[in-house]
C-alpha cells in the first residue's frame, strides 16, 4: 500500500501534515476514496499513544520536522496507520467527518523545505542518446561515467508543486549566426526523473557508507527538471548547466515512504568495470537488488508521449548517497537528490524531449493535429508512476 504523505489546507485550516488513503488499499473499509487523514487530529485523538513523538508534530507546514525524528519514528508510524486502516471495526471510522478529507476539497503544497538540491545523471540511456546526438563520432559515454555518479548542484529556491505554473525562461543562446542572442527560450523542455527526499542528516566530514544509505531516504518523489535546451547548450561548457535548468523545478504533493517500494526491488544493468569498492554494496543483508521495477511515463496535453522504467537507471539511490558523501559533504533534512533523466533503450521510451524528437529532427505527432518538437506556451506535462499497486503522486505543470 502507498499511504504517502503531503501537506495540505482546506477552508480557512492551516497547512498541516495529512496521509493519502484510498479505498484500495483498504477495501474492507468504508473510508472515503481519495481523502487526506488528516494526522494532527488523529494524534490529538490519542492514536499514536505509546510512540515517542508529540502530535504537534503534525500541525507543521512542512514534512521537515516529523522526518527529523528518524527511521524508528517514519516506521512505527506508518505501522501504525496501517494498523488502524486495516481493522475490521476501524476506530477511524467513528470519526471520518473529523479525520477525512475528500482530496477535492484541499489545497496541496510543497511537501519540504528543501535545503539543497542535487541533480544527478544516473540514467545510461539518457546518457548515451544525449552522447550520440552531440558527440556522433565517438564514444557517447565519457571516459568517467562508469566509474562514478555524475552530478551537479541545482537550485532549491525554484523547486516548486505539482500544478504550479513555469513561466517560459529568457537567457543567452547562439544565434543562426553564431552569435549570442538574447530571449525566451526556444527549446523548453523536460526531465522525468525520480526525487529522493532525504529524511536524516549526516555529519560533515564523514562519508555515509553505501550499506547505510537507504536508511538516509524518507521517501520518493516524481521530478521534472525544466530544462532550456537552447540556454543550456550555450552556456553549459566548461561549467555545466546553470541558467538553462534553475528556473524551476517540479515534484509530486506526495511523498511515498522508501519502505512502500520494498517489494519491488531489480537487479538493474551490470557495471562495468566493477566500481571502486565505495560503491559497492558489503554487508549481507544489503546484497538485495538495489534496483526498483518503478513504470513511468510522460503525457503531454492529456496524450501518453512516453513509456519507461527506472530499473533503467544505471546507479543505484545507494551509490548515488554513498558518492555524494564520499568526500565529506553532509546530507540535511529535506535535501532532495534526483535521479537525472530516466530514459530506456528504445524510441517511446525516453524521459525527455531532446530524445523523443531527436533534438528537434523527429517532431511528435499529438491527436489534435498539431506537432511538437520542444514545448509551447500553453502546453501541459504530466508524469506519472507506479509499482505495483503503489502509485506516485503525479507531477503536473502548465508552460506560460
């Protein structure tokens, strides 16, 4: 079951943390589908007696404090809320008008304060299709991305909800001239990527080993990185992406526990060569598939466009923690660490524009009639995922 966690207000309430419950996942039930319990009421109510936190906890506008608490805390409560939905004779049902409610009725917003925010590029095939389009002649992959997680830092002052509007960016790009012009980005496009919220901090100067890294996830998030392909390609070298990617940031209202994707681990993609001994997995019980089986896929103005997977990602969310700290940086709550572009091996599969239209040379025909090579003014993205029956709170946002 998902039971994944947002923050949420209605009326005149203020923002609060709530649960996402549908029926289901709980069919025995007469819970409302679709409605938010709302978890400060239900503390309050004495539900969470005996567990080591103070419902007030709950009352807060961000997820930033309740993740604090640690693993222990995430994991006896989500215990606990299963417990509760899953009784016969559920004591929640006596107070469903006070605990529920019905998703239509709230407003959703941002989930966490998001301290800092890392953008990897841990997809191989997003790596070797943007490798083969710009290097046609040699090698897609670079001489170091077998070898490490490669990653920049992005900006966490322009990550924003799903269904909040991105207003078009303006910036540098080369003109048909050769020269540098200035105006609103011709080339605007997107990245399907998974967000991992991290829900402990670490402490600087010391590494977080790659068999203590999964514990450092709260859970998951869907993100779109907005990217201006035409900003970016200008401006990019010898730095890498600045302009062309901090305008905004997308990711779900919801944020699914890391534990919910537990039965849906892969083996992902054999590396080679064998990464230096940081990045690979040790203790015993950590010799599970670090992979997930997570299906995604990317709708543009209400038609699917694209249909992947992220066992397509070469790194793993372990060896993406383990290298970020390698060198001593320490993780925050609420940090967020996202996945880079999660493309797959075959047209139809890829988690970008860039891809899909083959940088402008293969158009997308949409049901309407009209085309697409990179996104217009008006036009609607949506991603969506699932694993199983545990589904991902979409991403949605509308180009003005």
């Amino acid at each position: 079951m998902t039971l994944p966690y947002g923050i949420f207000s209605y009326g005149i309430s203020s923002p609060r943390v709530g649960v996402l419950v549908t029926r289901n996942d709980f069919p025995g039930n007469a819970f409302p589908d679709q409605a938010i319990l709302d978890l400060e009421v239900i503390g309050l109510l004495g539900h969470f007696d005996g567990l080591p936190l103070d419902p007030a906890v709950f009352a807060k506008p961000i997820l930033n404090d309740f993740m604090a608490l640690g693993k222990p805390i995430w994991t006896a409560v989500r215990q606990r809320l299963i417990d509760l939905l899953s009784q016969p004779d559920s004591p929640l049902e006596a107070i469903r008008e006070q605990a529920f409610i019905h998703q239509s009725r709230a407003t959703m917003h941002l989930p966490v304060r998001v301290g800092d925010y890392t953008d990897f590029y841990a997809g191989i095939e997003h790596a070797r299709n943007v490798g083969k389009m710009f290097r046609p002649d040699g090698d897609p992959l670079l001489p170091n991305y077998r070898h490490m997680p490669i990653a920049y830092h992005g900006r966490a002052s322009s990550i924003v909800v799903s269904g909040t509007p991105i207003r078009r960016p303006s910036g540098q790009s080369l003109g048909a001239d050769g020269q540098p012009q200035f105006g609103p980005s011709k080339s605007l496009d997107i990245e399907l990527e998974l967000g991992l919220i991290i829900g402990q901090k670490s402490t600087l100067g010391e590494p977080v080993s790659i068999d203590k890294a999964e514990d450092y996830i709260f859970g998951i998030v869907l993100f779109n990185d907005w990217s201006a392909r035409d900003i970016q390609r200008w401006e990019y070298q010898p730095l890498g992406p600045f302009l062309g990617k901090n305008f905004g940031s997308s990711i779900s209202a919801w944020v699914v526990p890391f534990e919910a994707f537990e039965p849906f681990r892969v083996t992902g993609e054999t590396q080679e060569p064998t990464p230096l001994p940081y990045l690979q997995q040790t203790s015993a019980d950590l010799t599970r598939p670090a992979h997930f089986d997570i299906n995604l896929e990317v709708e543009l103005n209400g038609s699917v466009v694209s249909q992947t997977n992220a066992r397509h990602l070469y790194w793993s969310f372990a060896q993406m923690i383990a290298h970020h700290t390698v060198n001593g940086c320490n993780l925050c709550v609420g940090d967020i660490l996202a996945t880079g572009t999660i493309s797959g091996p075959e047209p139809g599969t890829y988690g970008s524009f860039l891809e899909l239209t083959w940088s402008g040379k293969n158009p997308i025909s949409l049901p309407d009639g009209t085309s697409r090579t990179f996104l217009q003014d008006g036009d609607v993205v949506t991603l969506r995922g699932r694993a199983g029956d545990v589904e991902l709170g979409e991403v949605s946002g509308k180009i003005v």
